[in-house]
C-alpha cells in the first residue's frame, strides 16, 4: 500500500528518495511521486505506473548541496490512480505525502474552497497543504501552523511535509499509520516502515499516535524512545526463479526450521512467554485478515482437537464494529505477516482497551503489531516480497500449532507423550513442504486445462476447509479467475447449483481425515458433471484430473504438501494468463488503510 520516504541532508536527494521508494515497491502502488527542496526551489515529479516511469521523468534533475526531500508511492484510495492524484501535493510554497484517509477532507475542503483555494486532484490528501498554508497566514510561527493542521484533521495519517520557508526541516505526524524517524551522522531520513532504511541509519524512533512535530539534522536526539539500528541492506534477489512468490513457495521448508529455531528442546516446546503465560486462559479469540485469518482458521481446529482449547476466529474488519463481548479469560491472538495491517491493528487495540491478554503473531519485529501487543512471536521467515502470501501462511499456521500445544502442556491439558508425538509431527509437516519437481512439473503442465470456465471451488473438511479457502484466495489474488473456497459437506446447501462441465472443483482428499466424507461430497459434484481436479495420495476415479502428492502418514503432513500444490498451481495459472505474479492489480503487501 502507500509507502512514505523522507530526507534532510547534503546527499543526492533524488536518489536516496528513489531507492528507498524501490524498497517499498513490493508493497503494491500505482502511481509515485517526489518533491525535493534545495536551494530555495521546490521541485515536483509525479507519474503513474511503475517507479521507473518515475526515475525516467528526472533523470535530467540534480539537486546538489544540503536540502530536504519527500517521495511517496500511491495505493489509490480517493480518486483514480492518476498523475495529478499522486502524491506530493502541493500548494504555493509546500508539498506534502499522507498515507492513511482524511476522514473529514470533504469539510476541510469546502471551507477551503469557500476562502478561494483552487484544488487540483481528487485526493483527500491535497487538503493538508493548502490548510497548512492558510494557517501559516495566522500563525507565524510554522510548527504551531502544521499542529493546527493536524489537530484539525480526522482519520488515519502519516504526514511528511515540506515547505520553502523553512528549507532545512521536515514537519511529521501520524496517527493510525506507520511513521518511523532514523539518524546516521548528519542525516534524518523517515520511513513508512523500516525496510527502506536498513544499512543507512544507525539510530531509530518509532512514532507513536499523536506524535506531531518538526525535524531537522540537530533535533533527533530529543525524541523520545530513540533505538540502535543495526543491520546490512539484504536485498531479496529471485535466486534463478521466474518471481519472488515461485522462490517463496521453494524456500518454505528450509524456512520453516527458523520458526522453529530455539523453541523445540528434547522434543519439547518452548516459547519465549512468560512462566505463568497460560493462566486465566480458557478460550482463545484470534483475529486476522486474508491468508492470515486462514491460518487462524486452521489454528482453530488444531486449537481444539490436537490442544482441546475452545477457540473463535474473527475477521478483523469484523470484529472492531460488532460491539465483541470479551472475556477476561481469553487470550486474543492476532495475525499478521507485515504487523501493519489496520484493521488488525485497531481490533488488537479495542482488545488491550479491554484488558485482554493479547498476543501477536508476526513476521516483522517492531511492527506496529508487535509494538501493540502485550506479547509476541516472531514467525522468523524473512521478508516474503510476493503480494500473494505463501510462507507467512504456513509460518503462521506452525508457530499457532506449537502456540497451541505448548499452552495444553502447560495447562496438562495434554500429556507429555502426546507432546512429543505433536513435536515429531510438526517436524514432519515440515518436510512436506518440499517442493517435488514432478509434482511442479504436473501443475505445469495441467495447468493449461484452468485457464476458462466460470468459476472455481476450493473444498475441503474440517482443517482442510481453511487450507481450502487459502487455495482459492491464492488463485483469485493472481489470477484473477472467480475461486471460492467450501466446506465439502456445504455445496449441497447451494453452491452445487453451480455444477456443470465449466465448473472446477479443486477437491482436497486427505487419506488420513474423513476421506470417505469428503469422496462423498466430491461425487455428488462429479455426478453434476462438475470438472474435479483432487489432490490425494492415491489415484481415485472420481477424478477428471488428479495431483498426486507423497506418501504421509498424518493429516497435517497432508495439509501442509497439499498446501504447496494450491500455491503452486495458482502460479502456474497466474503465468499461463500473462499476469504480473508478484504485483497483481489492485493488491498491496501491507493494507494500512480499512
Ligand atoms: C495474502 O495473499 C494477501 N495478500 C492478504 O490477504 C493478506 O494476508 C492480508 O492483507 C493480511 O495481511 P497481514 O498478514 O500482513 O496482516
């Protein structure tokens, strides 16, 4: 989603605003822009697409000696991605980048309108310059200007602004979205998140919410929570595969051992919690979004049958406006792979309002997630630059398995032999993430046969149910293809009606949990004349196309090999259509909006 990058110093500007922007590229945007100010002149570049329409425009533009500098990359929320809605706005003699929604920017505009301002694009952000500049009219003194700004504004924001009559500084604020400060020798640099600045700083501040203020070379250390910042830029190269999510899906296993690391013992789990972490614990509420409710969803069922731990799953967006009763004795877990996610966010805020023993599950430390949450656990698989989620997804899905089980240890919910029996087969699960070339070779290959139709279901019971609902979001995310995911006991409740030879059913049948169930579903499907592709251990003749994994001898090592084949085959789909696999249209890596 949008991404926020800033500079006061005497380096090359242009380009230190351009290569942080390129670290946010992953994160999904259509339009980018930039402002630099030195020398008493204020320039301006915007373009839409790609950051290298960007790069192309001002390539003649050198801006030397000491300044400040502002970039932005645009997820379009108010207005179409066009040039003139991208970001920085300007006014006469300021420019400014937001991330987050102005709430109240159709009053704050009419007022302004009403005092003459002429706006220029459909954003709800072109506001705060021209507000900011009225208020300089009334108050001289220029940081009294932007908080009145600010305080009159309503919503979720991070704000850089820039302006010609005080060159040397940057004027920040943010609520509700990521803002971060970082400080080398005489340089500031901010950031939307940290990625952008690794290797360049060696000291941080996270801003919290409400934080308004104005910065210059000589005003860090008076922030508060100031932390070392270490670390080489590591930029995450393909590795000789076709896109960033092909070498996500391969790397899993070896990944996986990471969220591992440290916590498995003598076949024993141990987590980074408090001794005493399990008490007054007797239901567990999580929330997520997208793959990260999935893997919640997952948890639920190992949450309850493998940890007998009664347990809820919630959507997010859900969850924060439904007035949610909660417990004392719930531990309320959130999800998330970046630790930005709004809705996430704002539903683990109402927990900690509500005094809940909260928890995160994440894969980037010192999110705002983290931050928030009363404790946390880092699912250690490096940064995943594919939009569509695939080694979060089964992170996730292994630290709550061993969450679960941990807490049933330490409840004697469970006994030790059962433990170590969890333990060995987690381990195995993860083996079973081993992409085998053949299989990958067969997804190729039957992937031609995909590429129409009017619509795919994903089916699956019981714990397969999620995993389904997560091979229908991969292909729809990538392919852009209608996919939706169903418990297989459901379709005849009415999707079946649906059914005919257009129709593709992507079956999910584990030999290791209610297989007959789950053959019976498929048949009342195939005898529709449904198009059933199944993914099994073994060959049935149900089937029009079948994708045979290994030989398992659990149903979670079925799950997580299964898990690989829906990846890969939305992949091969997603290539076959031409589609830009790692930055699909109308995506972004991190929602930092609701
Ligand atoms: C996953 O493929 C998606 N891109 C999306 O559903 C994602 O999982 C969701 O936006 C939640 O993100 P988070 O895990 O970073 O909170």
């Amino acid at each position: 989603m949008c991404g926020i990058v800033g500079y006061i110093g005497s380096n090359e500007k242009k380009n230190i605003i351009l290569s942080g922007l390129k670290e946010l590229e992953y994160r999904g945007y259509d339009s980018a822009g930039i402002s630099v100010l030195s020398n008493n002149i204020l320039s301006t570049f915007k373009t839409t697409g790609k950051l290298i329409n960007l790069e192309n425009k001002c390539k003649d533009f050198n801006s030397s000696g000491f300044g400040v500098a502002i970039g932005h990359t645009r997820w379009a929320t108010h207005g179409k991605a066009t040039e003139v809605n991208a970001h920085p706005h300007f006014g006469e003699s300021s420019s400014v980048v937001h991330n987050g929604i102005i709430e109240n920017f159709l009053e704050v505009k009419q007022l302004l309108e009403s005092r003459g301002k002429i706006f220029l694009s459909q954003t709800d952000t072109e506001v705060i310059v021209h507000l900011f500049e009225e208020n300089l009219k009334i108050y001289p003194n220029h940081l009294e200007a932007f908080k009145n700004t600010i305080n009159s504004l309503i919503g979720s924001y991070a704000i850089l602004l820039i302006t010609k009559s005080a060159p040397d500084r940057i004027f920040y604020a943010k609520n509700g979205s990521p803002l971060l400060i970082g400080a080398s020798k005489d340089e500031i640099y901010f950031a939307s998140s940290s990625t952008p600045l690794i290797g360049l700083i060696d000291r941080v501040c996270y801003l919290e919410d409400g934080d308004i203020g104005v910065m210059d070379t000589k005003s860090f250390d008076n922030l508060k929570n100031i932390q070392p910042m270490g670390g080489e830029k590591i930029s995450s190269q393909k590795d000789g595969y076709r896109y960033f999510m092909e070498k996500e899906i391969y790397e899993q296993h070896k990944v996986l051992k990471d969220t591992l690391r440290n916590r498995i013992l003598d076949d024993d789990i141990i987590l980074d919690l408090p001794d005493n972490f399990e008490d007054d614990i007797s239901r567990i509420y999580i929330c997520a979004c997208g793959t990260s409710y999935n893997a919640g969803l997952s948890a639920k069922y190992l949450f309850e049958r493998e940890a007998k731990i009664k347990t809820d799953v919630v959507i997010a967006s859900e969850f924060r406006y439904a007035d949610p009763i909660m417990e004392k004795d719930t531990l309320f877990i959130v999800i998330s792979q970046s630790g930005e996610t709004a809705d996430t966010l704002e539903a683990l805020k109402l927990a900690n309002k509500n005094n809940l023993k909260t928890l995160a599950i994440c894969n980037v430390d010192n999110s705002s997630i983290v931050r928030e949450a009363k404790y946390s656990l880092l699912t250690r698989v490096g940064i995943e630059k594919g939009v569509a989620s695939t080694k979060a997804f089964s992170s996730q899905v292994i630290l709550l398995w061993m969450l679960g089980i941990y807490i049933a240890k330490k409840k004697s919910l469970i006994s030790i032999e059962q433990v170590r029996t969890q333990v060995s087969n987690i381990k195995a699960s993860i083996e079973a993430t081993k992409v085998n070339a053949c299989i990958h070779d067969r997804l190729k290959k039957i992937s031609k046969r995909y590429l129409h139709g009017h619509g795919f279901f994903f089916i699956g019971r019981d714990i397969f149910y999620p995993l389904a609902l997560e091979g229908a979001l991969k292909l729809k995310e990538i392919s852009y293809l209608h996919a939706d995911g169903y418990p297989g006991g459901e379709m005849k409740h009415g999707p079946i009606a649906l059914a005919d030879s257009e129709l593709f059913c992507v079956s999910l049948m584990p030999k290791h949990l209610l297989y007959d169930k789950i053959k019976n579903n498929i048949q009342e499907l195939s005898a529709r004349d449904a198009t059933i592709c199944i993914v099994a251990q073994e060959y049935n003749d149900i089937a029009d196309d079948i994708v045979l994994i290994d030989k398992f001898n659990s149903y979670m090592e079925e799950f997580f090999a299964m898990m690989i084949v829906l990846q890969l085959l939305a992949l091969e789909i997603s290539i076959r259509l031409g589609n830009d696999v790692d930055m699909p249209r109308n995506l972004a890596k991190s929602v930092t909006v609701e």
